[in-house]
C-alpha cells in the first residue's frame, strides 16, 4: 500500500497544475485584464448606473432573475443592484403558490356521504343512481355530456349536454330523471369527485329533490365503473364511427343512441339480454318498451 502511494504521490507532483505553461487567471480560463470576482479593486463601480438599474427593477422586473441582464447592461454585478437601497428588504417577485387539494370542497351542510354506493345491482329500480361527464369534439368545439343511470336496470333515465361543464350541466341531468320519475324519495346518487358534483349548487339541487350524494375514493375509478362502460359504448359503437360539424349534429346523434338504441334496442348482458327499458317496466310497471310519439294517440287517416 505504501509503495502504491508513493507511487502516485511522484505522479501527481509530475503533473500538477504549477508546472503547466500557464500563468495567472488563465488557469481558470479568464483573461488576466479582468478582474476577478469578488475583488476589492472593482473599476466599474457606478452609483448612477446602480440606481437607474435598479429603478428598472423597481418599475416591473422585480425578481432576482431580472437583475441579471439589466445589471450586465450597466456592467454592475447582480447583487450590488438588488442591493440598491430603495429596494433593501423587499423580496422579489415571484409565482403565484400553487397546491392540489386533497380532496373537493363541498358546503359543510351538504356533505355527500363517501361510498354510499357499495353495489352495483341493487334490487329496487330508482333507488342507486350513477353519473358521470364525457368530452366530445364537434367541428365547433367541445361537447359535454352529462349522464344519470339506474344501476338496476341499466338505463339512462337523465343526460344533459352543453358546451360547458359547470355546475348546471350535472344538476340538469339529475332534474331530468327526477321529473320522468326515475328517481326514489332517498335515492343514492353516486359520482367522481369533481368540482361540479361537489359543488354547493348540486348539493342544493340533490337536497331539493332528496337525493343523498355519494363519492368514491380519491384515484379510484372503479367505484363509478358504471357510467365510464356506457360512456365507452357509446363512443365506440357511435361517436368514433362518425364526424360531427356541428354541435346540434352530435346532440342529435347522441340523443338519438339513447333514447332510440342504448335504452330500447341494445340488449344488455348484465340484466339478462334485455334492453334497459325493458327491464325498468319489468320494475316499475309504468314505463312503456316501446318510444312513445304524439302521433299515436290520434287516428289514422282513412
């Protein structure tokens, strides 16, 4: 071992920096006209360029990062112009603090219940509902698509679409199925925890109609897998096979495969291969299979 640093000791003083053919700064790659940093012989010392350096700051670039090419203009090192005294105890400007909530916030009165929904066949129609929103390009714009479903039957018994996705998308759609009366007295109404099915506005409306709010678990999915399967029936079985120009040419095509295709043609696997709408007559009794037109109550032409 001791042969071995010695060894190395010889090497390193054969090379060391003092017998190179370079001399003053140059070692450090600066030119030996040029003061080093930190010298107390600094021949650029201004105070009027210092202070209209800092004025600049002053006016609109307050952060540290603005000092350095204002004070490389004037030929002032950085911290002599952020030291200027009109600015000495004043912090620089900086971003706006950013955080993620944690969870959604939701008026204290109207809490919605975490995981009320712990089924997804329950025996009695009307009673456990789910909802969800999907996204929808048109040549327009954007297309929001806010669905409710009876998890008993399958059927979507409210939807709602707008070109946003605020507050009153979500409650129009829950206000649908409340009116067709596909909504019990005390129903669950399960959701994600987005900002519009937390908000005070649903939490009024659920209140109003009495409806219990219900949410799943911060990241996961599954508790809401209801309405994101039909969100994928459609788009594949419908929304990918066409293009839509127009907004009023996507709603029309999305009313169309609900109402028409989804709820009383599609069979559907989980209640037996049998359309929803079938199946939610089979529950309520009030409901007729077949869609229902103004002009089949009046008489046929002779």
């Amino acid at each position: 071992m001791a042969d071995l640093i010695s060894a190395h000791t010889g090497r390193r003083a054969l090379y060391s920096v003092a017998s190179l053919p370079i001399t003053g700064c140059n070692r450090f790659g600066m030119r030996a006209s040029t003061p080093a940093f930190g010298s107390h012989e600094d021949y650029r010392f201004n105070p009027q360029t210092i202070a209209g350096l800092g004025q600049r700051l002053e006016d609109g670039h307050g952060g540290d990062t603005g000092a350095t090419p204002f004070s490389h203009q004037g030929g002032q090192g950085w911290q002599r112009v952020k030291c200027w005294p009109p600015r000495r105890g004043r912090a620089g400007a900086a971003g706006r603090v950013w955080r993620r909530l944690s969870g959604p916030r939701w008026a204290a009165s109207y809490e919605p219940h975490p995981n009320a929904n712990r089924q997804f066949c329950p025996p009695v129609a009307t009673t456990v509902l789910v909802g969800d929103i999907t996204y929808l390009k048109t040549g327009e714009g954007w297309l929001y698509l806010a669905t409710v479903i009876d998890l008993t039957t399958r059927m979507v018994v409210g939807w709602a679409m707008a070109d946003h996705m605020r507050a009153s998308l979500v409650v129009e759609a829950l206000r649908m199925a409340h009116k067709a009366g596909y909504v019990a007295g005390n129903a669950i109404f399960h959701s994600d925890r987005g900002a519009q099915y937390t908000s005070k506005e649903m939490a009024l409306a659920a209140h109003a109609m009495d409806v219990r709010l219900s949410c799943g678990q911060t990241g996961v999915c599954w508790d809401n897998a209801v309405a994101e399967s039909f969100f994928a029936t459609l788009k594949n079985e419908m929304y990918y096979q066409h293009t839509f120009p127009t907004r009023a040419k996507a709603r029309l095509e999305v009313a169309t495969f609900i109402e028409v295709y989804y709820n009383r043609t599609r069979p559907h696997s989980t209640i037996g291969y049998r359309t929803p709408a079938q199946s939610m007559a089979e529950h309520t009794f009030h409901l007729p299979v077949e869609p229902r037109t103004g002009d089949q109550d009046l008489p046929l032409a002779a």
